[in-house]
C-alpha cells in the first residue's frame, strides 16, 4: 500500500477553504440592493453566465485581471440594459465580497491541526488582490501560511507552470514528492499542479463527475476526509 508523507501543502483558497459561492451571493445581493434592482437571484443567475466566461478567459491568458475587472459588470450590465459605470460596480462588489468572508466550518481546525504536525502551508489562489488577502486577514490565519500566493500580484494565473513556479520558488523548492496541490478546479488546480509534476487532490464535496481529461491523483469528498488523509 501506497503511503504519503506531504510536508508542503499548496491549498486552492475559493470553494476549497473559503465558501466563496457563498460569500459571492451575498456580495452580489448587497450590490444589487445598492443599485436598487429587484429580485437579486435572478440578476445573479445573469451575472455569474458572464463572469464564468470572463473568468475563462483570464485563466487562459485571452486577458488580463485589470479588464476581467470591468468586462464582466460590462456585459452583465448591457445585458439587463443597465448604464452603470462597471468599475464602480465591481469596486462595490469586491467590497461586499471581504465583508462576507467566510470559512467552511472544518477549515481552521484542519489548518491549525495541519500546522502544529509541521506542515508547510500556502495558499495558491487565482483571485483578485483587493480581496484574497484582506480575506485571510479577515479571518486571522494569514499567520497560518507560509506564503500566499495570487494571480493577480504575480501577473499570471493557474493552470500556467508559471504560477507554480512562483509557488515552487516560495516554497523553496522542496523535493515534488513531498508537495500535493489541493483544490476544487480541475481546470486550474488540478491540471497545473499534474502539469508541474506534484500530487494532486481535487476537493469534490458535491460529488460532481469528472467527464473531462484531467485526473487527479486523489479526490475527497470533505475536509475531515482530507485532514485525515493529510496527517
């Protein structure tokens, strides 16, 4: 039988340690409120076709975080027929995003857990820098990392090895057995980290199938079960 001994663990931050699709309904409730607009579920149905597509893009390299910024509130907005400046829109929403900031139950006792065994921890997220980290902050486990890594202040985005060199070189380059990269995505977490040459393990808590080309080395379906399989 096969055993792991990991002693540096790259965690995605959205939907694996943070309940961001959470957070981001709450955001977009309270921005929608702000533009006093009517039924926000359905206005966030509209947005989120956008802002996956925008999303898409960046993480393919098509364009850059400054005009993912603007172009999804743009198109969300030409759609519904709205003239609303988009980057004051997306200024709000990142806003409402940091104050709605929360963790999943399990996360901060796997993390202090995972830390007080010596594991090195680091965040790898691809999100924007006005939010990720006054996030961490917000719920005080920056001191938890010993780096955290976003997209948006290093110029590139996961899946590209780019990223995970950046990770590589903080992490100082510990031998790529002993580091596993855990995420939801499998087109950004998983991919890149098979692509750089380190376990992964894709967070499914959902039970989504996988029908596409990217296999993790492991898959659960919880933090317990990811803790337990981590320590």
């Amino acid at each position: 039988m096969t055993t792991f001994d990991f002693s540096h663990i790259f965690f995605d931050a959205d939907n694996t340690l943070f309940d961001f699709d959470g957070s981001s309904k709450l955001a977009f409730r309270d921005l929608v409120n702000h533009l006093n607009l009517q039924d926000w579920k359905d206005h966030y149905q509209k947005y989120q076709v956008w802002n996956h597509q925008v999303w898409d893009e960046f993480e393919k390299g098509v364009i850059d975080s400054v005009e993912l910024r603007s172009k999804r509130f743009r198109l969300y907005f030409k759609e519904i027929g709205m003239d609303f400046d988009p980057n004051e829109a997306n200024d709000l929403y990142l806003n409402f995003l940091v104050d709605h900031a929360t963790l999943y139950p399990e996360s901060l006792e796997m993390l202090n857990e995972l830390k007080q065994a010596g594991k090195h921890l680091f965040i790898l997220t691809n999100g924007l820098k006005e939010v990720q980290k006054p996030r961490i902050r917000k719920k005080e486990i920056t001191h938890l990392f010993d780096a955290i890594i976003v997209s948006d202040e290093i110029g590139v985005a996961k899946p590209n090895v780019g990223f995970f060199e950046v990770a590589y070189d903080a992490a100082e380059q510990p031998p790529k057995e002993k580091i596993i990269m855990i995420g939801d995505s499998l087109k950004s977490d998983i991919a890149g980290g098979n692509n750089f040459g380190i376990f992964t393990c894709w967070f499914n808590p959902k039970g989504k199938t996988n029908d596409g080309n990217v296999t993790p080395d492991k898959e659960v379906h919880s933090l317990t079960e990811m803790k337990n399989f981590l320590l």
